[in-house]
C-alpha cells in the first residue's frame, strides 16, 4: 500500500515529508494548493508521516473516508496535473 496526502494538506503545504522521502515521491509546485505522493513510487517506508505537522498523511487503508477521494487525486496528480488542480479548487469551494 501506498501513502496518501489528504484535505488537511490544502493550502499548507508544510515541505517537512519532501525533505524526508527517500525515494523523492512527494511533489507538489508552486501552482499546486497541496502535495501529492506518487503511488507508483512511495516505497511505503512512512517517514513522511511523523513529520506532517497536519497530520495530512495516511497509509491508503487508513485514510479516513470523508477523504478517500485524494487517493485517486494523488494518482492523477502524476499523469493531469492541471485536472488534479482543478479538482482540488472545487473541493475546496464546496467546503
């Protein structure tokens, strides 16, 4: 299983698990409103977890449902950066 960075990410982007992240899966730019693990890469080590001062990231089985919609969001962020965006806004906007 892979780790995922849920809502409480959204407009923090706090960069303490990049810095973590052996294997660099965690990205995000300056046009992104949260960052976003890369399930084909996270080698599901958790060291981004402790350092999360959000508590935004969740082992995929864990993720809490009212979220579970940023483990398809994460995915995506790595093949439509811009469809990924535009669903965060409207996320966002819905409250």
């Amino acid at each position: 299983m892979t780790y995922v960075i849920a809502e409480p990410c959204v407009d923090v982007k706090d960069k303490a698990c990049v810095d973590v992240c052996p294997v660099d899966c965690i990205k995000g730019t300056d046009d992104d409103r949260m960052l976003y693990i890369d399930p084909d890469e996270c080698i599901d080590c958790g060291a981004c977890v402790p350092v999360c001062p959000v508590e935004a990231i969740f082992e995929e089985g864990e993720l809490p449902a009212k979220w579970a919609l940023y483990t398809e969001l994460n995915a995506q962020y790595f093949k439509d950066q811009a469809a990924t965006r535009s669903k965060v806004k409207e996320l966002v906007k819905q409250g």
